[in-house]
C-alpha cells in the first residue's frame, strides 16, 4: 500500500499544470523567449562590431568607444532590478513587452546620434530599457515550466541571445561595409522590431503568475535575504567573472582584426561572430552537460574551454584565433546556461529579484570586461586582454572550488545545502 506522503507527492505532480516539452504551449514559449533573446542581445551588442569604424568618423580611441556597449550594459545592470521587482506587480509577461517596445524604439534613433556622446546617452536609454526583460523572462519560465524542464527552457533562451550577439554582428558588418555603421545600425533595429511583434504574438498568458508587493521595505527584505543565501553570491560572481572574459574579448577583438598581420575588413570582422552558433550549441546543451556532470563539474568544463580559447587567441594565426574565439563562446555560454538556470531552482521566493541580481552582476561584468579589456588592449596590445580574461578565469575557478568545500562541509550536517 502506498504511504500517505506517496499519495499526497502524486496528486500534487498530477495536478503541476506547469509547462514541459510535448505539452500544449511550450513550445510557444520557448519560440517567444528565442524571439526575444535574440533581439536582446541583437540590441545590446549593436554597436561592438562597429566600434573600429565609430573610432574612425568620431576620431576617438577604442576606451572611448567601448563605452557605446559599457554604458548600455552598465545602465541594464542598474536598472534589471527596479524593473524587476515592477514586473512582480505588472506580470512577467507586460514587463518583457514594454520593455522590448521601448528598447526598439530607441534603436530607431540610434543610427542619428550627431556625436559620440549623444550615441553614449541613447545606447544608456536602451540599456535601461531591455533592463526588464532578461530577469523578467527567467522568472517566468520558473512560473511556468517545470523544474525537470528548466534549465533546457533556459538554455534556449540564452540560445537566443547568443544567435542575437551573432546576427547582430553580422548584419552590422557586412552592412556598415557597404553603406557605413549608421545604415548597420538601422538594420539591426529593423530586425529587432520583427522579433518584438513575433514575441508578442506567440507568448502565452501567464497562468502561475502571482501579483507581488511593490512596498519598499519587501523588496529589500527579499533582496537581502538573496544576498545572504551563499550558492546565490557564488552564483553571481561566477556570471558576472564569465561576462568579464567575454566583454573584453568580443569589445577588443574587432581592434586586433582590423590591424596587422590580419588586416580585415569590416564586413569580414563582422562574420567572425558565426563562432556564435557555438554558442547557441553549447547553451542549449548545458541541461544534458548537468545531468552528467552536475553543476560544479559542467562549470569547471566551461571555464577550461574558456581559457584555452584565450591561449589560442594569442596566435598570430588567423585560423588559431578562430579556435580561440570558438572554444571561449562554447565555455562562456555553457558557463552562462548553468549559472543563471541554478539562480531559478535555487531561488523559492522572490525568483524575479535573484535572477535580477544576476543579471545585475552579469551585465557589470560585461561592462567592466569591456572597459578594462579596451584599457588593457590600449597598454598592451592583445596579450593585455587576454590577461584580464585569465584573471576572470582564476576568479570563476576559485569561486566555485570554494563551493566544493563548502559542500563536503554541509554534506556532514543534518541537513546538507544544494550546492
């Protein structure tokens, strides 16, 4: 006979109306959130791959210029958490829409910025705006989809971003060759709005969505309670020490390709971001790379692709560098996959708020990666960058061997933490 407690867990899985692969809607949501990662990174990263052309017609160094992706990164760091804890009032689902309309609508103007500075303040207006839609998005596929099915759900939206850093990129590229960086610019804007109307079109209602409270003293109490939890902490760090390594990779590599021994064009710097696929690959992998790993060793294979890639890119082979940014895209985004997936499973409460937090830590990672790796680029060439990655690398290593002993130790108390 089956115990009581049996019972009770099958009537309550049998009552989970939650999302999962098969199930009517699923796979509407994961086109949605793909539509919308895509734009969201699309817009984030506009200008990076047109950054040796900006220096060029506003006559300013790569630091300079590299604050046309630090602002917007930065001011979406600021930004995530307000909009997020306003999204547990208005509902995930017309937070993600405001905020993709607004940022869209920037991107219109963007390409007619007069001056450096004006480009500067509108890419900071669209940073903010997109600033409800990654944490937004994560806590509503926690709502809505079941928790076996999570981190695949996640991994396809990062897999939406990284295909949106890549299309971005490209279309920028090969467009700004032929008609300049405002006309790449326009381009990416034009697509980001067909992104916009399709996620609009095919995201289901939120059926497991609560109102929350806006009241001040809530939202901090929560967030402290977030910052207290230690795994969330490790969890933050090692996304934003990832974001680090990746900023200044992809900010400065547009420099090094456009000088000698490579010498190219800006339509062909453009396509080097194809690499991205791998991206898209290894994201979307990173629930089958958990299962067999768990989570600490699908981290430690991350950030060991993630280094060798940045060793590789020393060389003065175009073809290395190429396996260089291969193997650094594969272990960043993986890396990436299973930390903010964990941030969702580990967070019962508040779920909006800790993905918020993350993406706050992520997106001044990617800011500081990419100032620093323009500075160090600046000082010492690309071995400089490269150096700012590997300290990045160190740093996720530390972290998350830390969180390995501190799992040996709680797995001797009664009552062992997830780790």
């Amino acid at each position: 006979m089956p115990s009581a407690s049996t019972k009770a867990a099958a009537t309550t899985a049998s009552a989970d109306t939650r999302l999962s692969p098969g199930a009517p809607g699923y796979r509407r949501t994961s086109l949605a959130l793909f539509a919308a990662g895509l734009a969201t990174f699309a817009l984030l990263y506009s200008t990076q791959a047109l950054l040796p052309a900006i220096s060029a017609e506003f006559g300013a160094t790569a630091s300079a210029a590299s604050w046309t992706v630090s602002a917007a990164t930065g001011a979406l760091a600021l930004c995530v958490l307000p909009l997020s804890a306003l999204s547990e009032r208005l509902g995930r689902r017309t937070m993600m829409t405001a905020s993709l309309s607004v940022a869209v609508a920037v991107a219109l103007l963007v390409p007619l910025a007069p001056n450096l500075e004006s480009l500067i303040a509108l890419r900071a207006v669209q940073g903010a705006a997109l600033a409800g839609l990654p944490a937004s998005a994560m806590a509503y596929l926690a709502e809505e989809v079941k928790p076996r099915a999570l981190v695949a759900a996640i991994g396809l939206f990062v897999a939406g971003n990284s295909i949106g850093g890549m299309s971005g990129r490209l279309v920028t590229g090969w467009v700004a060759q032929m008609w300049g960086w405002r006309a790449g610019l326009a381009a990416v804007g034009l697509t980001s709005l067909a992104c916009a109307l399709a996620f609009r079109a095919l995201l289901p209602k939120a059926r497991h969505f609560t109102p929350g409270t806006l009241h001040p003293k809530a939202l901090a109490r929560t967030v402290r309670g977030h910052l207290a939890d230690p795994l969330l902490m490790r969890l933050y760090v090692i996304g934003a020490l990832f974001m680090t390594v990746f900023g200044a990779v992809y900010t400065v590599i547009g420099y090094r390709l456009v000088e000698a021994p490579f010498s190219l064009p800006q339509g062909v710097i453009g396509s080097i971001f194809l690499v991205y696929l791998v991206g898209t690959v290894s994201s979307a992998a990173a629930g089958r790379l958990v299962g067999r790993l768990g989570r600490r060793g699908a981290l430690y294979l991350a950030v060991s692709t993630t280094a060798a890639g940045l060793l590789f890119s020393l060389s003065d082979s175009l073809a290395l560098v190429l396996v260089g940014l291969v193997l650094i895209t594969a272990g960043f985004f993986a890396g990436h996959a299973v930390a903010s997936s964990s941030v969702s499973r580990t967070a019962t409460t508040g779920r909006a708020q800790a993905s918020a937090l993350y993406q706050s830590a992520y997106y001044l990672g990617s800011s500081a990666g990419g100032t620093l790796g323009a500075m160090a680029f600046h000082a010492g060439g690309w071995a400089g960058t490269v150096l700012i990655g590997l300290v990045a690398v160190l740093g996720v290593v530390s972290v998350t061997l830390y969180g390995s002993h501190s799992a040996r130790v709680a797995a001797r108390r009664p009552h062992p933490a997830t780790v």
